[in-house]
C-alpha cells in the first residue's frame, strides 16, 4: 500500500466522483482508476460501490477513509518537521473557521501568515463547529476556530479568543424595539426567530441560553450565513438572538439592538482548536504564534 493509492482513494472519496477526483490530482482518469483498483486487489474487498452515475463508499471504504486521512496527515507532518529543522515551512496548512468567529481577523492573520512563510500553501475550510472538530480530531485540518465548545465534545487543548453576551437584533418598527433598551426572556416566547442552521457556534450559544432561562423557542427560518440573517430581521420577519459582535456590522446599522435580562446559560465563546501538541504541524504552531499577537486579534 502506497501513500499515492491512499491520495488517489481519499480524493475519490471526497469528490464522489472519478473524473473530478482525477482532475483535482491532475492525473488521468484510467491511471486513477487503475491504482484505485490495485488498492482493492490488495485490500481483497471493493472500497467503492459504482453506478453510472453516483460513486459511493462501501462499508469497508468508510473504515479505510478514516485510517488513509489520519495516515496522509501523518505524512504530511514527517515531511514539515523535516521541513522545519531545515528552517523552511513548506507543505500545506488546512484550517477551518467558523463564520465570523469572534475575537480574531481570519484575513489578516492569514495574510500575515503568508508574508512571514511564502512557501506554505493555506487551505480554508468554513464549516459548522461539529464539523470543525471531526477535522482536527481526524487529521483533515491542522487547527480550527470555532465557538460554543464545551470541554467533553473536545479533549484536546482550546484556546480562548473571546467571549461576549448574547443580544435581541430586531427591526425598528418590532414591539422588543419600542420596549427600551432590554427584555426580560419571558417576554420571548410567541415570537417568530431567525437563527443559524444547528452545527453552527452562534446558533449553539441560543439554544443553550434558551434552554439555561427555560424558554422554549421556534426557529422558523434558518439560514447559512450573517447577512442573509440581519436581511431577513431587516425585513421584519423575526428576530434573532446572536453574539454581540454581529450588531456592530454595517448591515446592523438599521436594526434595534435589544440587552437580554440577567445571564442565562454559556456566552459566545470563540476558541481556537488545536490537536494533542506532539500532533500540531509546524505549520500550525507557526499560525499560534501569530495569534497571540495583539494587532491580529
């Protein structure tokens, strides 16, 4: 078994499909399939189930893509580290990050990364904090931010960004808007919210504080991204429980932003996850010590 066989496997396995997994390499189709094929021959058991159309792991292909994933990682740092001793960062850094995660520029620590290591290739990765930790944890991203962790979903080390309370955004004209500057949660229920899909941070921190009060709630409309969110309470359509921050944006300039009575539940919380420290590539400790640096948080 070769490290190229695992590379051509993982890629199909991603892309579900031969023909864009072989362009992504950059190599024929016919060579793809015939590696993936000896793969199968050695591992005496067929790793995909193939139609016409679709391309699908197999019970056995799922075990394998775990293994390869966390393999191709290893390898990959092997090769950093003797990149690094050499005082060269090469390779790649894969990270994720939450949207608009808290308490760090994302573009210009990544900016700055790239100054100071020209070489590094960066991979960004925007997913759901679930999301997030299966890729640190799997050996698929070499750090990630995310927000609204807590310690027994994640063993390894997080390191705090930032915490904030959470606020009620409403539009001008909504009953919360002419109330003042705070409510009580119990003035909550009846209302129609717009939130984020459930994997996402912010999304996480509401249910908790709701469920902390002892509010039950209904999301009527979730979304995938921020301004979709404060377009949707714009249009007064609902309103929407998020982290401080999001009142500060240009598209919130319109909006009502409403304090919440008391604290109930877990802030915001951003973190910076990382994996077991004789895990962490050089290249993530590199990205490390320029967060801890003032001007880029």
């Amino acid at each position: 078994m070769e490290l190229r066989q695992l590379e051509h496997f993982v890629a199909v396995a991603e892309e579900r499909h031969f023909t864009r997994a072989a362009e992504r390499l950059a190599v024929s189709q016919s060579g793809l399939s015939a590696s993936v094929r000896a793969l199968e021959h050695e591992l005496k058991t067929p790793l995909f189930s193939r139609t016409t159309r679709t391309v699908r792991l197999t019970e056995a292909g799922a075990a394998l893509l775990v293994e390869a994933e966390r393999t191709l990682a290893g390898a990959r740092a092997a090769r950093d580290a003797v990149d690094a001793v050499r005082g060269l960062l090469r390779g790649t850094l894969t990270l994720g990050v939450e949207q608009c995660v808290a308490g760090v520029s994302t573009a210009r620590l990544l900016a700055a990364f790239h100054r100071e290591h020209p070489h590094m290739e960066i991979r960004l990765r925007q997913e759901g904090t679930s999301s997030l930790l299966e890729g640190v944890a799997g050996g698929r991203l070499d750090l990630a931010f995310a927000a609204t962790v807590s310690p027994p979903e994640w063993r390894g080390e997080l390191v705090p960004l930032a915490r904030e309370r959470m606020v009620v955004l409403c539009a001008s004209g909504h009953r919360l808007a002419r109330k003042g500057s705070r409510v009580a949660w119990s003035e909550l229920p009846g209302e129609s919210f717009i939130d984020f899909h459930p994997d996402w941070g912010p999304r996480r921190a509401a249910d908790e504080a709701f469920a902390a009060a002892g509010v039950r709630r209904t999301v009527a409309l979730e979304v995938n991204d921020v301004h979709s969110l404060l377009e949707l309470v714009h249009e007064g359509l609902g309103i929407a429980v998020v982290p401080h921050h999001f009142s500060r944006k240009p598209e919130a300039r319109a909006l009502t932003t409403v304090e919440l009575d008391g604290a109930h539940g877990p802030a915001y919380e951003s973190v910076v996850v990382l994996p077991p420290p004789r895990a962490m590539s050089p290249g993530a400790k590199a990205l490390m010590r320029l967060v801890r640096e003032a001007p880029l948080r």
